[in-house]
C-alpha cells in the first residue's frame, strides 16, 4: 500500500525529473510568468549562450509593476520604466513568447490574469521572477517566486534546481464574523507566525473557514503565504475552484475538461498524510485586521490598541519596534480608530480582483470620499475592469466620489507614478508595508477593502462593522 501522501508531495513528486544526491531536485515547470523586472538579465543570459527557449508555449510575459494607471495608450513618461516595459516586449518577439502588453485586453497584475485566463490550473509547478507567485497556489498548484538566475534556468530548460521544502497545514475552522476577509485571515496568521514563522515550509490552507472562501479569497490568502517566509501556500482544488475555472480562455475544453477534473479531484492531501508541522485557529478569533509598523506580522484588530512592547525578534526586538513605530509616528498602547489618512489605495494582486471592488463599493455606497483623502483604485487586470463596469460598480464607485484608473500594480510599490509623499499615511490593500514601500517616507497600513473603505469616507481609521 501506498504510503498516505500530501497535496504537496503528490505535485511535487510528479514533477520530479531526477534528485541530486545529498543535493536539488530537477523541478520540470509547467508555467513560467515574466515580468519586466526580473527578466531582462534572463533573457541576456540566453543570448550570451546562444540559446532559445525551450518550451515557449509554457512562457507568458506581462508588463506589470512599471506600468502606469493612467493614460497607458500613450508613451510611459518615466525613461526607466519604459524602457524596461519595451525590453519586455521585445524579449517576447525575438524569444517568440506570448506576451499580454499595455492596452492588450487580456493585460493585468501578471498573479491576478494567470488564474483569470485559465493559465494556472490545479496540479501545475508555476514559477516568476516575483515573490508573490505564492498567489497561483490557491488553483491548487505548486507556486513559487524565483530569482533571475533560476528565470534564466526555465527559459533554457523548462526545469529548476530546487530543495525540497518542508510542509505545514494551517487548519482554519468555524466562521468569519461580519466584514472578515481572507485578507484579515491572513494578517491575522503573519501576526501569530510572525514574518519568519513559516520559513521553510510550503502551507496548504484547510478547514471550513478556508474550504467557504471564494477563489478571490482564496488567492489573496495565498498571496501572502510568503509574508510569513513560507515558500508557498495552497489550497487544495474543489468543486469551487472548477466553476471558476470552466470556460476560460486557456481552461480544457469538451473531453479534454472531463478529463482534468477527474485528475484534479485526486489532488488532496491523503486522511492519514503526515505534515512536517499543523497549525490550527478558529475563523470566529479573527476581526477585521490593520497593521500599525513596517512589517506585516506588526497588525492587530481594528479595536485593540498597539502592544506596549514587542521581543519578537522578526520584529528586530525591543529596538526594532520602537524605531517601527518611531517611523510610523505611533504610540505604544494607542488606539488606531479615529487617527486621520490621507491616502487610500485598493489593488495590487492581492486584492486587485472583482470580489475587493464589490467589499469596497459597499460600503461607499450612498456616502462621499472625504475630500482631503486621496483614493487610488486600480482594478488588477483589465478583465476585472470590464466586469466592475458591467455590473455598475464604477456608478456606485463616481457618486462617491471615486475614479477607477486602469490596471497595474500602482501604489503597491514605488515602481511608478503612484508614490505616497514623505510622511503621510496610506491605508493600503497591497501586501507590504515595509519603509518606503509605497514612496520614500511613506506611512503605509494594510488593511482589507472593507477597512480602506470606510477610512475613505470617514477620514479616519473607521471600524467598518460599524458602517453595514
């Protein structure tokens, strides 16, 4: 008999293509994703050698983090960032790669079209010259960022030298309270691991709390696997994760669809599979979530007040805190509800989709953005754009005071014109909120949609159970 086998370990194992003794493993890729951050030196690399790409049919390439939001049809302003969104661009017509440029419809956050576009599929290695490709794990797949020596390693192969990571499961059972995202669940898990609690280990997410997300949830909560030093997080595929597959453009049509899914519902971890470490919380634990330091294990719920002290040393310790907060300009032991903001930004790819722009439409409903407060909302993808305007989100989104700009990664990073000025504060969707992150001396508090909502309308830090 076989011996029981996690979800993990049965893709891990069928990608194998040799171990190294006392070394790697040769990991074969089923999808390689390219930015235009990473890829450039790649893409020399393989002209020094004179190589082409292997399988270029498994290559797709999105410009993404220097994009603009605004005015995409005409020239990028920046010299830098034009010139590496062209470098892309032409890495992709002289290697003959797919490649989804600026004002191409299907264009977006490079983590936020893959599942869109059926290109990422349960059971599948994908790998991209950024961190956050720990997103595509929520298609139930074995998702990892990499570096652009190992980008350069696929383009040539279709193949990556790995160590095998370790394996923990974070069990989340019960149910979310009123305005309780995935985002919050997240927050909530780097706040209990700490931001290095999880090095070394690929996560699978389970329990009733994770199995009633949506797949947009599901995608932020793996998205943030990597905020905790996980190497990835999964979710096992279901019959959720099917529907939102079914008729993609790139998902298996007619037998070809029959076909996968029977593959696909093997994908679980096995009754009996021995994880090397199990974690479990309980949903009803977790209230809506905001940081209040440079890192994003430094949150808390929206009513408790900042800890006194801190000796987590993924924190720096006591010192690292205070310069933490000395940097943010806050108080040990403060309330956060009722500070003032003055930006608020939703997107990046991890909550760029359309289930963020529902949450924040919600609750800005009937209401009016506070006129000192300015609001960045940047839809992931241009597919998420077309769907906020079929169902008549960017009517709600106007008469509150709100403007939609076009996809990117916008405020997420001070990759482009999007930048927080010196000092002041951003409620942000994003994933990091490490100093500078969003510009240089920016303030920068994660939050859900829900949170960055009702900061927009209100002004200040607002409890959003308070306001539905």
């Amino acid at each position: 008999m076989p011996l029981p086998t996690t979800l993990f370990d049965k893709i891990w194992d069928r990608h194998v293509v040799q171990v190294v003794d006392d070394g790697p493993t040769q990991l074969y890729i089923d999808r390689l994703y390219c930015h235009e951050v990473t890829s450039p030196q790649a893409f020399d690399g393989l002209r020094r050698r004179g190589l082409q790409c292997y399988r270029p049919e498994r290559i797709v390439c999105m410009p993404d983090h220097n994009t603009p939001t605004h005015d995409q049809d005409k020239p990028i302003a920046d010299p830098v960032s034009r010139k590496q969104v062209e470098a892309l661009a032409s890495n992709a017509r002289a290697f003959g790669l797919t490649h989804y440029g600026m004002m191409d419809p299907r264009n977006g956050i490079i983590h936020v079209v893959g599942p869109e576009q059926g290109l990422s599929l349960p059971g599948m290695t994908i790998v991209c010259g950024d961190s956050h490709t720990s997103t595509h794990g929520a298609m139930g797949a074995v998702a990892f960022g990499i570096g652009t020596s190992e980008v350069e390693m696929v383009l040539a192969s279709q193949c990556i030298l790995q160590q095998k990571p370790r394996t923990m499961r974070i069990t989340i059972d019960g149910q979310f309270g009123p305005c309780v995202t995935a985002k919050d669940m997240a927050l909530f898990l780097i706040a209990q691991l700490t931001t290095g609690g999880a090095t070394g280990y690929f996560l699978e997410y389970a329990g009733e709390a994770v199995r009633a997300l949506s797949m947009e949830g599901r995608l932020t909560l793996c998205n943030l696997s990597i905020e905790m030093g996980a190497r990835g997080g999964l979710v096992a595929p279901d019959d959720t994760t099917f529907n939102y597959i079914k008729g993609r453009e790139h998902a298996p049509k007619g037998e070809a669809w029959e076909r996968a899914v029977a593959y696909w519902r093997t994908l679980k971890s096995d009754p009996d599979a021995v994880f090397d470490k199990e974690l479990s919380f309980r949903a009803e634990d977790i209230e809506p979530r905001i940081t209040y330091g440079t890192n994003p294990g430094m949150g808390i719920g929206i009513t408790s007040c900042i800890p006194e002290t801190s000796t987590d040393p993924s924190k720096g310790g006591e010192a690292g805190y205070r310069k933490a907060l000395e940097y943010m300009g806050f108080r040990p032991g403060e309330l956060q509800i009722g500070k003032p903001i003055d930006y608020v930004f939703l997107g990046a790819c991890t909550n760029g989709r359309i289930e963020d722009f529902r949450a924040f439409a919600s609750v800005v409903k009937g209401r009016q953005k506070v006129d000192r407060v300015v609001a960045w909302l940047v839809p992931g993808s241009w597919a998420v754009s077309r769907q906020i305007q079929a169902e008549g989100l960017d009517k709600v989104l106007a008469e509150a005071g709100f403007e939609l700009r076009q996809p990117g990664c916008s405020a997420c990073l001070g990759m482009n014109d999007d930048k927080v000025p010196s000092g002041k504060y951003c409620l942000s969707t994003g994933n990091r909120n490490f100093e500078g992150r969003q510009g240089p001396g920016a303030r920068t508090l994660l939050c859900s949609p829900y949170v960055a909502a009702a900061a927009a309308v209100m002004g200040v830090i607002t409890d959003p159970r308070e306001m539905l």
